[in-house]
C-alpha cells in the first residue's frame, strides 16, 4: 500500500493509484471534465490541478501517480483562482449566458425543462442540462472574474448521420468520445481533427460516420459530458429516471442492455458497461426504444364479425378466439415470432399441443441476400392452402393476403398492423419488448433476464398473459399461472436459438432487417441509411412543384431564420401585428408566424422563424427556390396605430422581427418609438440596423452583459422609466414580443406602473380562424381566441399561469413529432466544403 496525505486526511491506496484515486477515497472532491472511471487518465482538461509539496507547479491529479509520503492540498486559495480561469477560457468557447442570466433562478422556475432547439445556444436550449458537468462546476465555482467574451464557432449542427445529433459548438475537447470509441473498438472512428483554434471532434476527411468505421453503439454519446454528441430519439425527454438491466430480444445475440425510463417510457436503451463485449449493436442502442414506441402500435382488442371490424373489451375477444379456435381443433397452427420471451414460447408451445396443432418459431431476418424466410415456411403455407390447417394464432407479419385465404379463423397478436389484419377474426394488441418481463435464452445458450420497465400503450397485455387466457377458455391444462415465475420455472432443456449470421454490433451493414416479421426500416427510418428494405416511399423530396416560392432563406444567427415569401394577396393585405399560418407540405402541420416585414408592391413577406420543433425545421430545411404548400393569412387583428406620445417596444427572439412593422408604424403616427431588443449573448442579436431605422432610440440588453445592459428588456425599460420621470416626463405605452417568460416579466414589472402594456401571445394555434379553440386564454377573467381576438393583448390582464400550462399540454407529444429520419442526400453527397485531410487549411 501507499500512504500518503491529501488536505491533511492520511490515505492508503493501491501501487498504480493516482493522486485523484487518493482523494476519492478520502472523500476529498477535486473537479474535473475529462476525468472518467472507464478511461485512462488523460489530464485534458486541467480542472483536477493540485499542489504537491516539493513538486513545481501544479500537476494534473489524474496524471499523477500516488507516491509514498506525499502532501497533498487540493483547495488552496490559489488552485481556487486557477481553477475559476481555466473553467472561465472553457466557458469563453461553449455557451454560458444562462450561467451568469440575472433571470436564471426565476427562469428555471417556470421553465425547468430545456426548451427543443436547433442549436444549443444556452442551457435552456440543450438537451443535456440536467446531466452538464460544466454547469455544474460553473455554478458551484459562483462568481467569476475574467469575464471573457463568448466566442461562438458557429459550426453546422450535424444530423445527416442516422441516430445522432452533434453539436460541435459545445464541444471542450475534453477527448472523452474518441477514447472510448478506441477503447471499445481498437480503431477510434472519431478523433480531434485541425489545430489550435479550429480543432475539433470528426471523421477522418469528414466522411460519414455509415462510412468512417462507426458501428453505432452509441458509447461516445454515452460519455460525452457537454451533449455535443446527443440520441436524436431520447434528447428531448430529459434525464431518465430509472436505469434497470434487461436484455435485448431482437436478434439471437440476446446482448445485455440497460434500459432508461422517463416517466414509465422507454427513452433508451444503453451500454452495461464501457467495455468491447458489452456494446451494443445500432438496432439495439437506438432502434429498441423506437420500436416500443412506434406510432403504429395496436392499442385495443378487435373482433370481425359479418366482414365489420370493431373494438371489443379483452374479455370478449379473448371468448371469440377460444371459439374460433375449439371449432378447429386438430387443424390449428400457432406461428411466432423468435422475439418473445422463453416463458411466451413455452406456453404458446403447450397452447398449440393443446389443440393438436403445430407450433414453429420464425426467427429474425438479416439484411441483404440471406433475408428469405425459412423453408420450413413454405410446408406451412402449403398446408393453409390445403386446409391442414384452417385456424391460425398469428404473431407476427409472417403471411400475405393472399397466403392467409386458405384460413377459416385467424388470431392475430401482434404489437404492430400485419399485412392480414382485414382478414383476422380476432386482432389482440400484444406489449413487446420492455413491455413485458420473463427470460430468454441466448445462441451461446446463456438464460437472461427481461426487465418490465415500460408502460404498453393503450389496453396492449403481455403476450403471456394472452396465451394463459386463451387456454384458460379452452380448459386445457397447465395454464393455472398467477404469476410469470410459475411459468419460468417449468420450462427445461429449451435449445438455444441459432447464431444470427454476421456481426451486428461491428457491421451497421448485417443488422437484423425485420421484427417478428415487420421491416425495421418502416419502424425506424434511419436504419434505410444501412440498406434495410422499406416500404415507404424511396423519394427524398416531396415538395410541391406549385404553391408559393421561397425567394430567400438564411439563417440570421443560430436557430434564427429569415424566409421571404412570394405571396402577394398577404403583402397587399399586411398590417402590423398580424401573422401567417405555413405549411411547407400537403400533409404538415399548420403553425403561425408572426410578419416582421412585407412588401406589397414585390409580392413579398419576411418571417423570421426560431428553429424550435418538426414544422419549424421543416421550414428552415426548405433551399431557396422551394416551394410552400400553403400561406394562409394576415391573420389576427392588427396592432391598433395610434398617437401616444412615447412608446417603448422590446423584441427578445424571434421578437426582434416582430416590433420592426410596429416601430415603423408608430414611429409614422407621430410616437416617439425607443425599441429595445434582448439576446442570450451578443452573437445572438439581429436586425440592429434594421430596427434602429425605424425608432428613435435603439437600446440593447444581453442576458450575460456581453452587449448594452446586463439583463433583459425589463432592465431597460427600468432605466428607460427612470430617465422620464427625471426628465418629468413619461411612457405612454408599452410592447414586448418573445418568450412567454420574458413578456411575464415586462408584465410584473410594468403592472404597477400602471403604464398601458401589450404582448403578443403565443398559445397553441391549429387553424388560426377561431373554430378549433386551441388557441384559448385567459384575459381579466374573460376567455379569448388568440388568432382572432389577438394576437396582442393587455397584458396585465393575461392569466399566465394558464398560458404557461395550455403552452406545455402538448410538449412530449411535439418531442415524439420530431423526425427521426435521414437525410440520404447529405449521407451520400457531402458538401465538398467539407472535404479534406483534416489539417484546416
């Protein structure tokens, strides 16, 4: 053992430890980043420095081996201060503002979870607040006293991979992701590529990750401790609640997993352990939470009666296919899938001894040439055809229409529409994967757990459950079970399951391409990036060939976008205030946007459009030239132009677009016009020349002091009250457009002032005409229609509370929106501004 001391606590440690392994077990907490239990030491980041008596200047404690008879001191006043520095340069090049936001506390209060975002500009827009070591530390360390600029790189958000959103802005280079890729696979499929200040985590010569060697198991994004690297499906969802081991049933492999819940949904599946025989392949990493939570699912019991089908109650259904199947006793066949549980095998093995009937499994398909079912199949279809059998229990998509006419009753259960659901007789939702618990058995014949984490959807039952009630119905005997540990532990000498040819978790190219006979591509539309048949329509571009142009689109600054639309009959019509419904495709959604200019004599409206959802990328995704289904609008009531005296308007966000028409407006009633405009950070501002040409006074405001006032609108209008009562004069109507929380604050702040004050509402809106009602608030105790009575009212008067509420009604249905397909154009043709050796020049 080795004795040494860490802040005067004696510690003994194992020969090989470091001075950071020293002070973990003295329970001394030294921060650090690139620090990770499952890497070796690297000394990147330098957070974990210490002072080491005798020793020159300050060692990074997880390079340092422990020695015998050291003095260590980890929180001296200057480690502190150098600490504080180091963290400031790190911060300096990843997004802060919210860090040192005035607002922060009473931001997160009424906004805890991070709001959907392109880009992550500040905590509130990433994915991965609540799990940020940089947060962490930067919150913990408090003040900080170099107050260094942000220097936003500004990089592209990559998601032309399958699976992956990457966000190199974040990114402190901490080398986590590419060590445990090398770790895990010998040959790191990522690395730090370019130098000084344009080094940064890629490929090499910027391939795609399909093609640069990744296998997809998800390991880099596991550990990566900023969210550069996020799970497109799981980012939005939040930290998982419940992280239990399961096993993955979808190919023969069994491999283990950990299953992530939040809030009794399945968001991930990851890794038990960073270590090469525990990774997973693609499928299971990112497809297994896909698949339970496909849109598709059955959700109720079905009977068809006289060519009618209907939902029925489980009771009746269950009645139904007992019927069916006792009339064809001797003649009854039940087909499965291999992606059930050892215990839903068995008793669907006994289900069909009971009937005299047969019994087979059909295992998963690979990819590619070996993808035709088995032989044995076709002895069956053969068998249907002839009447051998007449009654069929179905689990899975394993028959076509015209396979299944020989059927006199067919018993569908299955997760997910098979090809023959009109003609079942009975359709039975079944829970599947981390839906339903029991055992499985591997091909190296290893028996493994299955973990019930998941709440099936609907009235779906475990498939379990399912075949003991049937056989319960027929009063066939050994299915008296209460509970599944009764079935598990008759079952004996099942055979392992055959190898599933290939290698999924090192070729993305020999993955499973069905489940219990569906194509995993229709599921999870990614997996067409690796070859997997579909049979969705292959086109990459469904965009109308008619409708109204896009003449210009570009992005302002991150996540803000300015598209100019030809739509004459709206630019003659246009008044401030007012706002438009888009949709970019026959079949998107209708979503509202506010006009921040037009001109009628081109045909002309400019919008500006915060990337926050599926409609808004949609839109910003859209190439100069497209064309947009429809553009439907002015809509809402225009802002009433008046002579006031002097009007001060604020514009936070995609505000900043939406006061221009009002300012200039005012401004030519004779106001006088003082616009304040608000950003995160200075590099988050826009339209400054533009708005000052049409005010006053233009005044600024940043969140983190880097531009004008430190704080928001509020501050500004605080000062901007002050400086008119000094002057004996006075503000004769205010106007804030932004985030809900922001226009709550200008309306906590302005209330007492009893100054006349007006915002832009934001509720939900679907078809903007005030039939549907979505759009509902609260308005001194009186209901009101945002789209047709507002969109601005006064705002002290808005019941906010409710607003907040209505605005998050729908917020994981809006996260289960967003696409979670490739973009096979940009997989296959890279733009060549991103080509090259990877030195930066």
């Amino acid at each position: 053992m080795i004795n040494l001391t860490i802040d005067g606590k004696p510690v003994a440690v194992e020969p090989g430890a470091t001075v950071l392994d020293a002070a973990r077990l003295a329970g001394v907490a030294v921060p650090t980043i690139c620090d990770h239990k499952d890497l070796s030491p690297y000394g990147a980041c330098r957070m974990c420095i210490v002072e080491i008596e005798g020793v020159r200047g300050f060692p990074t404690s997880c390079t340092t081996p422990a020695a015998e008879g050291m003095q260590v001191r980890t929180s001296t006043p200057e480690l502190i201060t150098l600490r504080k520095r180091t963290l400031e340069l790190m911060l300096s090049g990843h997004p802060n503002s919210c860090l040192v936001c005035p607002h922060r506390e009473a931001c997160e209060t009424m906004r805890p979870k991070a709001t959907k975002a392109g880009r992550s500009t500040r905590c509130g827009f990433c994915s991965n607040k609540e799990e940020c070591d940089i947060r962490t530390m930067a919150l913990e360390a408090g003040s900080r006293d170099l107050n260094l600029p942000t220097l936003y790189a500004a990089h592209n958000l990559e998601r032309d991979d399958p699976f992956m959103d990457r966000d190199y802005n974040l990114c402190i280079l901490c080398a986590r992701c590419w060590r445990i890729c090398e770790k895990i696979h010998g040959k790191p499929a990522i690395s730090i590529i370019n130098r000084g200040k344009d080094a940064r985590v890629g490929t090499a010569f910027h391939k795609s990750h399909v093609h640069s060697g990744c296998t997809f198991c998800g390991s880099c994004i596991d550990i990566c401790p900023t969210g550069t690297l996020t799970d497109r499906f799981a980012r939005w969802y939040g930290k998982p609640d419940a992280k239990t081991p399961s096993a993955c049933l979808l190919c023969p492999e069994g491999c283990s997993l950990v299953a992530q819940t939040h809030s009794g949904k399945l968001v991930a599946a990851t890794m038990t352990a960073f270590q090469p025989e525990a990774s997973l392949c693609a499928l299971g990493r990112f497809g297994y939470a896909q698949i339970v939570n496909a849109p598709t699912r059955l959700l109720r019991p079905a009977i068809r009666e006289n060519g009618d089908a209907f939902t029925v109650d489980w009771d009746t259904a269950l009645d139904t296919a007992a019927d069916g199947l006792k009339r064809h006793t001797g003649r009854v066949g039940v087909l499965i899938s291999a992606a059930t549980s050892r215990e839903e095998q068995y008793l669907y093995a006994r289900l069909a001894a009971g009937l005299d009937g047969r019994f087979a499994v059909v295992p998963a398909l690979p990819a590619g040439r070996d993808a035709s079912p088995p032989k044995w199949l076709a002895e069956w279809l053969a068998d249907i055809q002839s009447g051998k059998i007449s009654a069929l229990v179905l689990g899975g998509d394993f028959l076509d229409r015209e396979q299944a006419d020989g059927l006199d009753f067919l018993v569908v259960v299955d997760s997910l529409p098979v090809r023959v659901q009109d003609k079942a007789n009975v359709v039975l939702p079944a829970a599947l994967l981390a839906e339903s618990a029991g055992t499985l058995r591997t091909a190296a014949g290893e028996i493994k757990p299955l973990a019930r984490v998941s709440r099936a959807p609907g009235q779906a039952r475990p498939e379990w459950e399912i075949a003991r009630d049937i056989g319960l119905r027929l009063a066939l005997q050994g299915f008296q079970f209460t509970t599944l540990d009764q079935v598990t532990a008759l079952i004996q000498d099942d055979a392992p399951p055959a190898p599933f040819p290939g290698n999924p978790r090192q070729d993305v190219f020999s993955l499973p391409a069905t489940y219990r006979g569906h194509l995993l591509a229709d599921i999870v539309p990614a997996l067409t990036a690796f070859g997997l048949p579909t049979t969705h329509s292959p086109s990459l571009d469904d965009q109308p060939t008619e409708g109204f142009e896009l003449l210009e689109i570009r992005e302002l600054v991150p996540n803000m976008h300015l598209l100019r639309i030809h739509a004459p009959q709206v630019a003659a019509h246009a008044k401030p205030g007012q706002f438009v419904i888009l949709m970019a495709r026959e079949t998107s959604e209708r979503t509202p946007f506010t006009l921040a200019d037009w001109d009628a004599k081109a045909g002309s409206i400019t919008l500006i459009i915060e990337e926050v959802g599926r409609s808004s990328r949609e839109l910003i995704s859209l190439s100069q030239g497209a064309r947009l289904a429809h553009v439907s609008g002015p809509l809402g009531q225009a802002f009433p132009i008046e002579h006031k005296g002097t009007v001060v308007l604020g514009g936070g966000c995609y505000g900043i677009g939406a006061i221009l028409p009002l300012a200039r407006a005012l401004k030519e009633a004779g106001n006088r016009v003082i616009s304040v405009i608000e950003g995160s950070s200075a590099y988050l501002l826009y339209w400054e020349d533009e708005v000052r040409a049409v005010s006053d006074e233009l005044r600024i405001a940043t969140k983190d002091g880097t531009r004008g006032t430190y704080g928001g609108v509020q501050e500004v209008f605080q000062n901007i009250r002050e400086q008119e009562r000094a002057r004996n004069t006075s503000i004769d109507m205010i106007v804030a457009v932004g985030c809900t929380f922001m226009m709550r604050m200008v309306s906590e702040l302005t209330k007492p002032w009893a100054v006349p004050t007006f915002v832009a509402l934001n509720p939900i809106m679907v078809d903007g005409t005030g039939m549907c009602g979505a759009c509902r608030v609260s308005i001194h105790d009186e209901t009101k229609f945002a789209c047709i009575d507002g969109p601005f009212f006064d705002a002290h008067g808005v019941d906010w509370d409710e607003l907040a509420c209505r605005r998050g009604a729908y917020a994981r249905e809006e996260v289960e929106a967003l696409p979670q397909t490739v973009d096979l154009n940009a997989l296959m043709f890279p733009e060549t501004t991103k080509q090259g050796c990877g030195c930066g020049r």
